[in-house]
C-alpha cells in the first residue's frame, strides 16, 4: 500500500462523486491508508441487566456506558497500523445517539485523528440496519483498513464485520489473535474450535478483533487534552429499517441457592448420589 | 413450497456435530413451517461430510465441491452459496453458530439483503413468522425477535438441540460452484490444531476454572490435575479474567463476559469470587461447584454446592477423590 502514489488517491476522491470531492484538502491527498475503526457505546460489563418499562430494551438507568471492549482491541491495532504504516489516518466511526460522543472521545483521546458520529437519534437497529447504514457511509470514503471489535457486548450478534465487509466487497478476517501487516495484504491467526487458523487476506479488508491481539493503550492526559480539539464530525444517518423486531426482552431464571458443604467427601458425595454427574 | 436450507460444515473432512444439531433444527422449523430440509455443504473432500450428512434427518443434501474451495474462505464460501441459495427459494437459512458460523452467515445475511438472529437458543413459528431467542449482555437477558424481512435466517447455540446421526437417507447431490481460486481474497492458509490432550472449552462436559485465589500461576497445576482426574477429552481448564489479564492464563480459556461462555454439565469454579462478569459466562451450567474461602464471595449465590474453604487443601483432596470414582 505504501509505494501507491499520492495522484491515485487524488483519483480515486475525484470518482466518489461530486459531494466529497468538491472540496478535498491537500491534507487527505497524501495519505496513503485510511484506516477506519467501527465502534459501539455498550452497558459496562460489570452492569447489572434490569429491564426496561416496554419489556423490550434495557433500562439504562445506573448502568455505565463505556466503549465496547473489543474495540478497544480494535482501535488500538489501528493505531499499531498507523504507527507502521507512517503517513495515515484513523478515523473512528460509530453509528448512535449524540451520547455517543463520550465515546469516539475516547477514541481520539487513544490516538484516533477523527471521529464520525453517524447519529441516528437513538433509534432501534439491529445488525441488518446497522451495518447497511455504516457501509453508505463507508462507500463514499476511501477506507481501505477497516477494524472492528470481533462483537459488541451488549447484542453478542458478531454480525457487523462480516455483514461490512460483504457490502462493501471486500473480504474479512474475524476474530484475530495476531495480525501482521504487509504492503497490500495481511497475515491472521484466529481461534477456531480446538485450533488456530492461519488466514492469508488481501487488502482492503474488514479485520475483527479478539481479546489477546493486543494491550489498548490508555489515553494519557494529553491525548485527553488533544482529543478535544480533534475533528468530530456528526451526520444524520439514513432511514433504514431493521429486519428484525424485538418481541421481549428478559431475565433468565435466577438460579436456587445451593448448599454448602463441609467436606470434600461429602461433595463427592453429593455429586455422585444427589447430581448425578460423577 | 419454499424450503429450510442448512448450511453444514466439514472439518478435515468429517462433518461437525453442531451441524447435525442445525439439521435438526431444520426439521422442528419444516414440521411448522413446511418445506424442505436442505443441507449444504462446501469443500473439496466431502465423501464422509456427505454420507453424514444424508443420515442427519435432512431431505436433500447438496455438496459444493472444489479445489478452490478445499480451505475456508468467507468470501469464496459465501460466493459459492450465495450463488447455490438463489434457486432454492430458502424461507429459512439455519447454521450453527461456530467459528465458521459467525464468518459465514452475516456475509450471506448481508448477501441476501435480510436479517439474522445469532447465537440463538430457541427458534419460533408463530403467525406465519419466523423468529428467535437469544441470550444477550452474555446470557444476563434474553431477547425474543421475529423476523419482518425474509429468509429468516439464524445461526444455533451449539448443545441446544439433539443431532441425529441415524435418520434416513437423503438424496445426495454434487455442484461445481462457479468459484476459482483467483477469486479469493482471504484464504485459511493452514489450521494448527491444538495440542490433542486440550479439550475445547465449550464442548466440554466438565470445566475446572481458577482464579486469583490461587495466588500464582505455577499453583494452576492443582487446576489441570483436578480437570485431568476425570480422564482425557472430559474436563476443560478455565480462567477468570483477573488471572487472564494478569498473564496466567492464556485469553482463550477466559469464561465470562469478554471471555467464552460455557455451560458444561459440571462447572466448577476454583478460588474464583464471581464478579457478575464471570457469571454470565457460566451461570447456565448444569450444576456449579465452588470453591472458595470467602463464605460471603457471590459465587456461592449461583453455586449448586459449595466449600468454604482453602483451595490448596480442598483441589489435592478432591482430585484424589475424583480420580478414585471415576
């Protein structure tokens, strides 16, 4: 990717119509990969689930809202991406309400150089809708890198990587422990059930990320302090409909309280005579 | 009559078990639905998938076989089905929700312009809509969905339904898809397996997790000696996120939220406290053991029994008696 010449970029803002390539700055000619990170604002995973009045949602009252775990894996391998590639941006993109702006701070504040709040009002999405309305986005950009968390802890759908990287052509590699980077292309690993898989991908591609690729950095005070002045641009997101409707949304049956036991022959016991299980 | 298409999986040419459950699956939609079971399998060397498969319950069983398409690839393999799908006419798309589910199904979803449920526990059919539960925030809700677009697709917890391995014999046929391996954008390039006596996590029917009340990581010994009294292939070792984000541990046997969830037939957790984290991840086991010298830790409220009591007494002592009984 790096020997690509800087006119071809130029080119290739040119073709994505006459809305963005109205005004390109000099600034976004010479870069040579944009890489683009798609995260999620999701109940902390310490919260307590309580449901909300409709039956259908969470109640978001006393619940911390914080970015998704995995893309905090995610950023950071951007910025990995970044740090090797040289000359590049990473922009963060996230489809939600304005909360969400907590959030893409935090990104910045880690070393993103521009956040993208694709502001939908808080309305309810599902994986169809959510990924359809990120790929227009995406569309008209000219990401060529595209990372995100390998799911969002709230859904746990671990649809939107694969969904992305189908409508916008490119391939995708989900679930990665460990990623190196080459001109053009990329080597994987990735956990499947009892084994690893090795994965040869060319770019541009769709890379989700698992726990173990990475350590997220915290963002010091600095990046705290220079995340505020960075580019947050919001736009208004499409009106798409999901595919699915949420019936209900519910408690599992709390479990009853056990017993304890005083010593490991009476466990034993208990396990064999009482569970069954030995 | 529209049809219930599975989409199976073959590893180094034997056919999953979760994909049996998918068929299954299948069937308890087409009893409702209507229409027919149709798996589908990809790959090159099929022989033992297929044979599998045509004895799954399914009616029909197509295999998409290439060289090309020898190795995993989400773009080939969805390429090739996507292209096989059309003349189906699927109200339904089932897969189980593995490795490959989870690669393979969201880009077909996106393919087909519909939605998908994943990682689901239940499949409904009701007013002529297709639907789905699943748990959610790791198993601390579930959500129940229906399905406005169509084919209703969705992929299936594993050990939710009962596959079948004795149930007739479909008809078998074999398709060239169109797919070459210049079309290929990202390949499995090789599959390194894991060491053979490592029972995967979530397949196991026993799992022996520790956490920071075992102190250092040299005393996960007591762990793996407790997980290998039940003899091999039986018990799996997990681990608390402290001591995965401590270095311990390796992340891939983390149970909890940002971890796997488990829901083994036997669990037991081993100096672990129980932060709500870690209990999502395993709180649907069958029966739960803990360990733990804290009487007031929260694992003890989720725990079928419990032992208040010093691990490094009470693990040597029942991997003694564990090895006596089984």
């Amino acid at each position: 990717m790096i020997e690509i010449p800087a006119f071809l970029h130029w080119f290739a803002l040119l073709a994505q119509g006459p809305g963005r390539a109205a005004a390109p700055t000099l600034q976004l000619v010479i870069k040579v990969m944009d890489i683009v990170v798609c995260v999620k604002r999701v109940a902390a995973t310490d919260s307590q689930i309580k449901i909300a009045a409709d039956g259908k949602s969470l109640d978001p009252a006393g619940i911390e809202f914080v970015l998704n775990p995995y893309d905090e894996i995610a950023v950071e391998a951007a910025l990995a991406a970044k740090e090797q590639f040289g000359d590049s941006t990473v922009t963060v993109v996230t489809l939600g309400s304005a909360d969400a702006q907590k959030e893409l701070r935090t990104c910045l504040a880690m070393g993103a150089d521009k956040a993208v709040l694709i502001n939908d009002g808080g309305r309810s999405q599902d994986a169809f809708s959510t990924a359809e309305t990120v790929a227009d986005y995406l569309k008209g950009t000219a990401a060529s890198l595209i990372f995100c968390g390998k799911q969002a802890v709230d859904g746990d759908e671990s649809q939107f990587p694969p969904r992305l990287a189908e409508l916008l052509g490119m391939p995708c590699v989900t679930e990665i422990t460990s990623l190196t980077l080459e001109d053009g292309s990329l080597v994987a690993e990735r956990d499947i059930e009892g084994a690893r898989e090795v994965v040869n991908c060319s770019l541009p591609a769709v890379i989700s990320t698992n726990k173990g690729l990475n350590e997220p950095r915290y963002a010091n005070l600095k990046g705290i302090m220079a995340a505020k002045k960075k580019p947050l641009e919001e736009i208004e997101a499409a009106a798409i409909d999901p595919a699915t409707s949420i019936e209900s949304l519910s408690l599992p049956p709390a479990r009853s309280e056990g017993k304890i036991v005083e010593t490991v022959d009476q466990l034993v016991d208990a396990l064999k005579n009482e569970a069954k299980v030995l | 009559m529209s049809n219930i298409i599975v989409i199976a999986e073959a590893r180094s040419g034997s056919l999953k078990k979760t994909s049996l459950e998918a068929v299954t699956a299948g069937k308890e939609l087409a009893a409702k639905a209507g229409g027919q079971v149709i798996a589908i399998i990809v790959g090159n060397d099929l022989s033992a998938a297929k044979e599998a498969l045509a004895a799954s319950g399914a009616d029909k069983v197509i295999a998409l076989q290439s060289e090309a398409l020898a190795q995993y690839s989400g773009d080939g393999y969805s390429a090739a089905i996507s292209g096989e799908l059309a003349s189906l006419d699927p109200a339904c798309v089932l897969m189980a929700h593995s490795a490959m589910g989870r690669d393979l199904a969201p880009r077909l979803a996106a393919n087909l312009k519909t939605g998908l449920i994943s990682d689901v526990t239940a499949l409904h059919y009701d007013d002529s809509k297709f639907g789905a539960t699943k748990p959610v925030f790791a198993g601390k809700a579930y959500r129940k969905s229906y399905f406005e677009k169509s084919p209703f697709m969705a992929t299936l917890r594993p050990n939710n339904w009962a596959g079948q391995s004795d149930a007739g014999s479909a008809e078998v046929s074999d398709a060239s898809p169109s797919v070459s391996a210049a079309d290929l954008k990202a390949i499995v390039q090789e599959v390194v397996a894991a060491a053979s006596d490592r029972t995967p996590l979530q397949e196991a029917r026993v799992v022996v997790s520790g956490g920071r009340g075992l102190k250092e990581s040299e005393h996960f010994k007591l762990i793996e000696d407790l997980a290998a009294a039940f003899g091999p292939g039986v018990a799996a070792v997990g681990a608390s996120r402290a001591v995965v984000d401590a270095g311990w541990r390796p992340h891939r046997e983390q149970v909890g939220q940002t971890g796997k969830v488990v829901a083994p037939t036997l669990y037991f957790a081993c100096g672990i406290s129980g932060a709500i984290q870690h209990l999502a991840g395993m709180s649907t086991s069958q029966f739960i053991v803990a360990i733990n010298k804290d009487a007031n830790a929260p694992i003890f409220k989720v725990a079928n029994y419990g032992i208040v009591g010093d691990v490094f007494e009470v693990l040597p002592a029942l991997t003694a008696a564990v090895k006596a009984t089984v």
